[in-house]
C-alpha cells in the first residue's frame, strides 16, 4: 500500500494512505492530537489519580512513533518509569520515518539519536532508552494479543473504524480489558455510538471527553 508523508495543520508531518484516504494522525494536527487524546487524557490523567510513578503502557498501532516519542519527552520531565509496548502489524521504514519532522516541531533536537533508536530498535526485544523508559516493539495484529492483567495504560491508536471496523469491535475491546490492571485507562481519538457501545459491553465505564482539534469527542475507558 502507498504511503505519503503530508503536513498536518500544526506543522507536524503525517502519513496518508491514498487507497484508504486515511491518515496516521488528525490532519487538524498530529501533535496536538497525540498531546490531547494520549498525553494529557491518558498520561497525565492516570498519573494524577493513581499516585503511581510506574506505568505498564501499551499502545495499539505504534505507527510513526509520534506517541511514544512524545510520552518519552514527558517521562523525561518527570520521575516516571514507563516500559512502553507498542503494537504495530505493518512498520514504517526508515525511507519514511526519517522524513517525519517530529524531532525538530517538538524543538527537541538534541533528542534525535532517541527517535532513531525508537524506530530502529529490534522488534520483540525489549530496548532501554533512557533509565526511565523501556520500548519493546511487538511485530503483531491486534487480534492476536493474549496479554492478561499487564496494562495500567493502553493508547488505542488504531485506523479508523470506517477503515478498519473490525478492529473496533466487542472482540477487540475484550482484548483490552483483559489486557488491563484493575483501576487501568484506555483512551482514544474515536467517539462513535458503536465503539462507546462496544466498550460497555465488555464491561468498560466509558466516558465522553472534548475531542482535539477538528473532533468534537473523544472516549476514554477505565476498567473497575
């Protein structure tokens, strides 16, 4: 399938996929929807009322990298500890990754060498980046993870459901509520009836949050 590199509406580059007339991130901005729906929803919400300094994350559809680059930024800032499992089927080469320009609109340039290394790390290995941050990149579908009682965080980060609408399913979300501690997070950009229906059906309390820019809502789900 083709990929192209586009800009989004905050200066932040993306990749489109012509033949699905999809996008990695929000056209409206890749940053700011990363910072929105996973860092200041997801990250932060977890950390501000769990009291915990220690994160089990995994993120579905590990993509460009933008969201765990960016949550490395935050660990960075703060004394957390985040081992990151990201979930990715189809990676994206260096050809692409190398023109993603997240590095320099993020003004972290310095921290180059660790983008790199995100993306070049070996896949279903686990890699240290930083004495705060570990990454193992998993070379999987969604549909086949088995992981149980793992996850304080989970990104779902998927291709939209127009797209990919089994992916967001009562099966998938069954998935991630396995995969999930007790008192455990999962946001999202999505707000459909369907996957909110989806989430409450396997046993999520979900709720409706202000989208990012270009969305009007957003979901996040927690397990009880």
């Amino acid at each position: 399938m083709i990929r192209n590199i586009i800009k989004t509406s905050d200066g932040s580059s993306t990749i489109f996929l012509p033949e699905w007339q999809e996008t990695y991130h929000s056209r409206h901005g890749a940053i700011q929807e990363a910072y929105h729906v996973f860092i200041n929803n997801g990250l932060y919400y977890y950390l501000e009322h769990q009291k915990t300094n220690s994160i089990q994350l995994m993120e579905i559809g590990f993509g460009t990298g933008l969201n765990c680059y960016i949550t490395y930024l935050e660990s960075e800032k703060s004394i957390i500890h985040i081992d990151y499992v990201g979930i990715e089927a189809f990676p994206v080469t260096e050809a692409e990754f190398q023109q993603l320009n997240y590095v320099t609109a993020l003004k972290s340039i310095e921290k180059k060498s660790v983008f790199d290394t995100i993306h070049q790390s070996i896949w279903n290995q686990k890699t240290t980046i930083s004495p705060q941050f570990n990454l193992t990149k998993r070379l999987e579908k969604i549909e086949n993870i088995t992981d149980e009682n793992s996850f304080d965080l989970i990104y779902f980060d998927a291709f939209g459901a127009q797209v990919q609408p089994e992916l967001w399913t009562e099966i998938i979300f069954k998935k991630m509520y396995k995969a999930m501690k007790t008192n455990g997070i999962l946001v999202t950009y999505a707000a459909k009836g369907s996957v909110r229906r989806s989430m409450q059906a396997v046993g999520f309390q979900v709720e409706r949050l202000p989208g990012p820019p270009g969305k009007r809502e957003m979901l996040r789900a927690q397990k009880l």
